[in-house]
C-alpha cells in the first residue's frame, strides 16, 4: 500500500540573517530573521509511504543519495512517522531548478516541501506553524520558507514557541531578488557546520543582543516601503554576519573577489541613486535586492560585471503548497 | 638664521592593530596595538627653522603642499616650538620611496620622521617616549615608528602615558613583509577621518574588551618565535578590524577584489604548510608577513596572483633616527 503527497517550497533570501543557535539539535536560533520567499525558484518532492519499503530512500535532481544527506531526511521522516503513529519508510524524490549549494538556499525549500509533503502523505493536516516548527527541524531557515510573502522567525525559546509567520502578504511590496551567481561549487563549510561556530567569534553575542533592533528597522522599513532604510539595514546585517563568519575559529570566508566587485558595484549604483541593495548568505553569490521597476536594469547591469557567471531573477514568492 | 635638522624612520606594520580613539584630538587610542618597522621602506624628513619664513611650508614628494596637509604638520611645528621657546617658522621637504596613502602607513613614517627632524632641528634633546608621544599627536601610529624592532604602543589614558616602545629587538627574530600592492590609488576615506567612526559599529566596544587577550598571544607569540599562532592572533585581528569598518556608519570597505583574492591565496598556502600569514591596514593592499627565509619565494607567489600590480619588500626595521 502506498500513500503519497507532492509538495513544492520556494528557497527565501534572508534581510536580517539567521546565524548561530541557541539549541543546536532542535535548531531554536540565536536572533529572530526576516526573509523574502523566492517565487520562480522552487523545489519540487514527492513523498511516498510505501509497505513494501524496508528502509527510508532519497533521489535528489534524479541522483540517488545515501550517507549524511539520506540520513538527515530520515530524521524528518521519523518525526513524521511518530506524529502520525505509523511505521511506514519512503521513498523521497526531490528537485531543484536551482543550483544546490551555492548560497541559494536550498536546503530551505527542501525541508520546507519535505515537511509539507511528508506530513500530507502521512495524513496530517499540519497548521501553518506546526509546519513551519516540523521544517525548522531538518533546516533552520526551512522554517521561513513555510509562510508567504515576507516573513518573520520569532526565534522563541523551545520546541514550540519557534517558528515563522508571514507579517506582510507577497503583493504588498513588489521586490526582486537578482542573484549574481558567480561559483556554482558546492561551498567547503554547509551551514549547518557553520552555525556550530558563531559563538567562538567575539562578535557574535553583540550580533545577537543587537538583533531585535536590526529586526524592528527592517520590519518598518519592509511595512513603509522605505527602500534607502531597507536597503541599509539589510547590508549591515549581512555584513554582521559576515564578520561574525570571518572572526570565527577557524575562520569562514564565503566572499570570493567577484563577491566583493558585486558589493562594490551595488554601493556605488545606490549612490548615483539606482535603487538596489545587497544581502549575501553562506555562500559567495550575491542577492542584489531591487523594487521589480528596476530588475531588468539590475539584471543586466550584473551581467556586465567580471566575474558574474549568471544572473538568477525571483520576485517575492508564495507559501509551500501542495500539488496534484 | 636658519636651524635644520634631517631625520629617517620607517613606516610600520600593525600585527594587532589601533583603530578607534579614547581622545581624538589627542589621539589617545581605544587599544593597544603591536607593530613591527618596515626595514628598506622609509620617509626622510628635513625640518628647517628659518627666521626669513612668515609661514610653514612643507614639501613632499617634490609638490608644494598646502591646505589640510600643511595644516597638520603645523600643528606639530607649533607644537615643537612650544616645548623649545621659539616662535621661528620652519621649511619642512619630505619624501618617501614607497607609494603614499594606499594602505602602506605613510603618516606614521611621516609624523614619526617629523617629530624626531622637527624637536632636534628646535634644539630639544627628547627621549624615545617623549619622542613617541610627540609623534603620536601627529598620527596615532606614527609613536609606533619611533622605536625600532618589534614595537608595542601601550594605549594609557593621558597624553603623558599613551606612547611605544620596543618590546623586542629586530634581531629577535627575523620576519619579512610582502606587500602585495592591489591599488596605488589614495584611499577614500584616511585614517585620520575613519578612527571617529569606529564607535558607530556595533562591534568596535567587544574588539576593544578583547585587545589585552590579542595583545597577549601576539607578544607572546613573537617572543617565542612560534609562526603558526602568530599567524592566527594577526589574521583574526585584522578581520575583527575590517569586520568594525563595515560595519560602521557608513560602512568602510577598504577590500577590493585582489585584495580578497591574496587573502584566500595565503590561508591556502599556509594550510598546504608554507608559513605566511595576511594582515591589512585601512586600505585595498595586503602585507603578507612571513620567516625571511621565505621571503623571496612569497612574493614570487603573490606577484602569479591577478590584480597583484607590485610587490614591495621589506624586513624588521630600526627605529626613527637623524641622519648627516
């Protein structure tokens, strides 16, 4: 017997970033995030309970995984099978049409369709926030990709208490997301190793302690359409993070030169007065976050930089839905 | 009646490094910093007291210069005059054989090289630390290039008790500087004007609390020849420094592409076993220390690296001394 669910989640591009844990297993973070869901990205899983399985299996872009990748969709599996009280393995089969591994977030929309799809063949019929705490568990910033629109994780303090909500629906601010992807190679440190490691950095306390400031200037702004503040705020946050990555022991440097040449040119466009603004996660590409009037002129003006080997384009995107 | 004096130092490289002030018009600095003389690099300063002048004038690199810069040297010839009693003007022609205002502190090898032509051409006789205080007032890590060797300049709290001195002899141990040369073009932002901001980064109070413990490993680590924690203690300083300037107000960004570029070279050639180590002052270029015994084959490295355009070379240097 078999019983199956198709789910597709968006990746999110985080303005006040998600870095070090305060419980490293339940994954409950540092400092609450706001993020933006990535329409035109996705991840598409199908997840199927099947009597005949005798062991949970996992296809990733039509590649069969084992080992830790296999291990960590168990683990959500588990969960699920426990909620739902049954016994049942599954077969997971998984796609992206977006580079994995690179700084996209694709471990976000990943566990966010996982746990949509896992839950739904399973026979759950999770609430928003249930789903959302179920995501955060497999990835941490899996929690934002869970509701639409712009997104905030209230960081909470347990199991229960920590998970994501939409504060403002995807229509009210029409934002674009152009990411210059400039390596498509698989970065050396994954996040999740990377979070174990904030705290040795001296920066990462005040990181945190400042974080519900960062946050309440980047809600307004995002509720106030104010992109000069935006644009300014989600900067220093990326760049507080990238400090706390850069002091840590042994230190994590995700910027390459072309990082640094996108930087640089976004700045110097903001002060000419060409709306955009940059925000980078555990990777070396580069979000440059612009109102949707100037994404094609950010689009091409990327291209034109040394180094940029792509330019990936999203607008805000929708909540992690069911298919078929 | 005319009354000259000439006078030689060398700039310096800061292992642990000054940013951020406690008096800024005194420059009383935030922290400690620990630096070492650049042997082969050095400014030469002639300081003529000439009662036929009705203003100081200074010349450097053969121009004229007037304005800000003439009005800062001034401020050390007035100073000078003061402690000797007179009231004369003074000819001041400098000059350096190495690139001005691109990283490579050419202040501190300026003010240093004035304080010491300026006192002896007003007839005083100052001591090392009277020197370095003197120095100081022109440019914070000018005391620095007062004493010669390894050189820390202990921060204090007054005017009287902020000044530098050896704390172990060149000969100690024989280190070289690569500098990797990205950019000879001025710096946006100097020193002078991004010390006041350092305050307006959320991070810049926990690099201060946590100098004495930087300052610790780095003598410690000099004094007992040991490269590999050397190496450590300055690449973490010099990111916790650049980590303060981005995240300033408004941001600092003194890396280029190239910049980032020797970074990653030199932490993977240091992890394949080869001992170098990267520290940056507040601009694009990258001092790349290492055991003399390397050096000939590390900036034969650095100059294979793109964006490289020259690299400069020099070894432990003496301190501030007249000449002729």
């Amino acid at each position: 017997m078999t019983k199956s669910a198709t789910a597709i989640a968006h990746p999110n591009i985080a303005f006040i970033k998600y870095w070090g844990n305060r419980d490293h297993a339940l994954r409950i973070p540092a400092n609450g995030s706001i993020s933006m869901n990535l329409s035109g990205l996705e991840t598409k899983t199908t997840v199927t309970f099947d009597t005949t399985l005798d062991s949970d299996t996992l296809t990733l872009n039509e590649n069969p995984v084992t080992g830790p990748g296999l291990e960590r969709v168990s683990q959500m599996l588990a969960r699920v099978r426990d909620m739902a009280g049954i016994s049942t393995y599954a077969r997971v089969v998984s796609g992206n049409n977006f580079p994995t591994g690179s700084g996209i977030a694709s471990s976000a929309a990943a566990f966010a369709a996982l746990a949509l799809a896992s839950s739904s063949a399973a026979g759950l019929n999770l609430e928003e926030k249930e789903l959302s705490i179920l995501a955060r568990t497999g990835s941490g910033s899996a929690s934002r990709s869970v509701p639409g629109g712009f997104v905030e994780w209230l960081p909470g303090d347990s199991h229960e208490t920590s998970f994501a909500r939409t504060f403002a629906p995807l229509e009210s601010w029409p934002l674009a997301d152009c990411v210059a992807v400039v390596s498509q190679a698989h970065k050396a440190v994954g996040s999740t190793g990377g979070h174990t490691l904030a705290d040795t950095s001296p920066f990462q306390s005040v990181r945190v302690q400042d974080a519900p400031r960062r946050l309440e200037i980047c809600r307004r702004a995002i509720l106030e359409k104010d992109f000069s503040t935006f644009a300014e705020i989600i900067e220093l946050d990326s760049n507080m993070m990238h400090a706390v990555m850069q002091t840590s022991t042994p230190p994590l440097m995700y910027w390459q030169p072309a990082t640094l040449a996108v930087m640089s040119a976004v700045q110097a466009w903001r002060k000419s007065g060409f709306p955009a603004a940059y925000t980078i996660d555990a990777g070396p590409n580069v979000h440059v976050i612009c109102p949707e009037g100037f994404q094609q002129q950010t689009a091409q003006r990327l291209k034109e930089i040394p180094g940029v080997l792509q330019v990936l384009q999203a607008t805000c995107g929708g909540p992690a839905h069911l298919v078929e």
